[in-house]
C-alpha cells in the first residue's frame, strides 16, 4: 500500500529562465549582436570601485558578460518579483518569483524583511511593500495597513498593554481574561489572531472597532469578510473565520480540531465594528486542547498562488502563508497548489531553458514521492476552492522526487 504523503512549501516559488539573448538594436532579432574584443574591452573598462557584476543596461551587461567570462546582472530589469542576467554566450537568464521578494526603497532596492521593529514609527516591519503599523500600546489602532489611498485597521476595546517581538510577530498579553492578542507582518499586509490560552468560562464575543479609510466592510451569508470601495466594488475577499485547538495530526501537520466562529459587522459606514464570537461547543468540548487560536479576520496579504483541498471543496486558502499537495490519508484528501508567474519579462523571447525552485517546509515522511506540475488554462482567484479550481491541459510538463523537511534526515530545502 502506497504511504500517505503531503508537501508543504513556502511561498515565494522562483521560475529560472533562460532566453537567447537580444543584443544592440543592429543585430539580427533573436541573436545577440558580435562584438570585438576591442570594443568589449574599451566598454568594460572603468574604476576599481565599479561592480563587476551589475550594469544598469542589456547591451553594456552582455558586452561586459562576454569580456569578462561571469554572468553580470542587468540591473535596469530588475523589478520586485525579477532580476535578470546577462550570460557570457550572449543568454540571458531572469529569476521570475510568484510574488514580489524585494521592494525598492530611497536606499534603493531592498529584501523583503518581515521581522518587527520598535523605534519613533512605532512597530513596523523592517522592509514591507505596504505601511504596516502596530501599536507599541496604549490607546488607538491595533493595527493599520496602508496602501495609496486605501487603509485598513482596526481598534481594541480598552488600551493594549506593551507587545512583545518575536521575528514578525508582535503579542499582547492578556487583553482578555485569559486570552492574547497576536500581530503578524506580512510581505504585504498584516494578519491577526486571538489565542485563548485556557478554557473559558463563558462564551466571549470579541469586538473590533473597524478604521477603514475608501473601503466599506460586510459580510456574506456564507461568513465571508469582504471589503469593498467607495463604488461598492469587491477589493478583498476573506475566507470564512476559524479556530483551532493545539493538537495536530502529524502527518499533514495540520490542526485536528477546527471550529466555526461566527461574524458580523455591525454600525456605519466609517463607524463600523467587527464582531467575533467563536462557537461556544467547540470552546466546551473537553476532547479540545487548550490554547485555542481564532482567526477572526481577513488576512491582507492574500495572494493568487495557494492551495486547494478535495476534502473541503467550498473552503479557500488564499492567505494560508505556506501551500500544500499531495494526500496525508491515503487520497481522501487530496490537495493540489496553484502558482502564478508574471511572464511579461519573457514574453517574445526564445526560451531554452526553465527550471521551477521550489522549498520544501514539510513532508509526510523522507520517502521521496513524485510531484507533478502541469499548466493551468483558466485563471483563479485567492479565493478559489476545489470545485472552482482551474482547468488543466492534462499534459504534464514536469515532475520530481522529492521529501524534506520531515526530520534531520531529509531536512527542509
């Protein structure tokens, strides 16, 4: 009998490709223009301080690339999700992630980093596409993300006592009896969650004073948080709100008991307030572990690329942080991830060559299994599930065989 088996990987998923190279605008499309070992020289020269490996244009990166026998980075192409090289046979090679890894910043461009600080700004994430903010504690937002015009945040009933940090999570304790608010920084956004660190006596209810600025929040009879403009127009979709005990299955490395928390939005327009109350059976079932994590809200970093499962065909996990496939019971549940690339940087160019980078957080065992890719032909949302998952062509375009990240003898990578 064929062992049960998952694969977990974390975003972000980086596609290396490479094209033939297009050289200055005299030679022939498709090839890259010959060049003399004189010109290449004469090019190529410059102060000891100069960078060997970057040159901000294609043409001055291939002539230096040729000259020189290393590859050199065209730093002009270089975008939050791109970086492209040129190669010394005239290729060139573009690392082309599924969502962006860097932004560029007045020191120019930078990795993201997660990770909180505290200074005058308040708490924030060291590098972050959006304006994310914590409280540092006291009175006002909780939290607020930023981004052009558009913010969202939201508020705690009473002050908030100082956070503790820890990498890109910030905790605050106790702002209910038994009960610890956490902060997570996002590459874009931010989440949020409540840990119940013990039973509670009485069912809470948790309200969140909402501050959105150009937005509007409601929700939908099926439980989903969704935001909307000034014109009404959906802008974020949020999977249904959900809690977890601390038990996990150790083979899909997932919660084994996960309850409903019904939601509501209460008040006005630029008044309104979430209201969060998790099912009260579940917080009573004894066969539940303690702590309990509510996920009360919308995760507003959900991104395309995420996983579908077969044994919860109307559930989505747009804004789960890592993407799952395979099976962990034999097939009854099976989960399969869909990536997204932009291809613009490609488009029009020969490729010879792709490779797919993948890292891999978790394994069933250390056992390799095959994975399979294959190209999707329709598109999909965040919020796609199993039974509006996307059409395939059927034909498979790569696999491998792979296991890490189950223990020290297969570890994750």
């Amino acid at each position: 009998m064929r062992r049960p088996r998952v694969v977990s990987v974390l975003l972000a998923f980086v596609l290396a490709v490479t094209v033939l190279g297009v050289g200055p605008a005299s030679a022939a499309p498709g090839r890259a223009a010959a060049t003399s070992p004189t010109a290449a020289a004469t090019t190529s020269a410059a102060s000891p301080t100069t960078d060997a490996t970057q040159r901000p244009d294609q043409v001055s990166a291939q002539l230096l690339a040729r000259h020189s026998g290393h590859r050199v980075e065209v730093t002009g192409l270089r975008t939050e999700t791109t970086m492209t090289w040129a190669n010394p046979d005239g290729t060139l090679t573009s690392d082309i992630a599924s969502e962006p890894v860097r932004v560029k910043t007045p020191q120019g461009w930078q990795d993201i980093d997660p990770t909180l600080v505290a200074d005058a700004g308040g708490v924030h994430p060291r590098v972050a596409r959006a304006g994310v903010r914590f409280s540092p504690g006291g009175s006002g937002d909780a939290a607020r993300l930023t981004v052009g015009s558009r913010s969202v945040g939201f508020g705690w009933t009473g002050g908030l006592p100082a956070p503790s940090l820890n990498g890109a999570v910030a905790t605050y304790r106790d702002v209910a009896a038994g009960a610890d608010l956490q902060l997570q920084a996002l590459p874009g956004g931010y989440a949020e969650r409540l840990v119940l660190r013990a039973r509670p006596a009485s069912a809470p209810v948790f309200r969140f004073p909402l501050r959105l600025t150009g937005l509007t929040a409601s929700v939908t009879t099926t439980g989903r948080i969704v935001l909307s403009d000034t014109g009404g127009k959906e802008v974020v979709q949020a999977d249904p709100s959900r809690m977890w005990g601390a038990e996990r299955d150790p083979n899909a490395d997932e919660p084994t008991r996960v309850g409903s928390v019904a939601v509501r939005v209460t008040g006005r327009a630029g008044s309104q307030v979430l209201e969060v109350a998790p099912d009260p059976v579940f917080l009573a079932d004894p066969q539940v572990t303690y702590p309990v994590t509510v996920d009360p809200s919308p995760n507003l970093a959900a991104t395309a690329d995420t996983f579908i499962d077969s044994g919860f065909p109307d559930s989505s996990y747009g804004s789960d942080p890592e993407l799952k496939s395979g099976t962990y019971n034999g097939g009854s549940n099976k989960l399969r991830t869909l990536m997204r690339f932009d291809s613009s940087p490609i488009s029009g160019t020969h490729v010879l060559a792709a490779t797919l980078k993948l890292y891999e957080s978790w394994s069933w065992s250390c056992t390799a299994r095959q994975v399979n890719i294959y190209r999707a032909t329709s598109s999909w949302s965040g919020s796609v599930t199993w039974n509006t998952r996307p059409s395939t062509n059927g034909f498979l375009q790569a696999s491998a065989n792979v296991a890490k990240g189950h223990d020290a003898g297969c570890p994750a990578g």
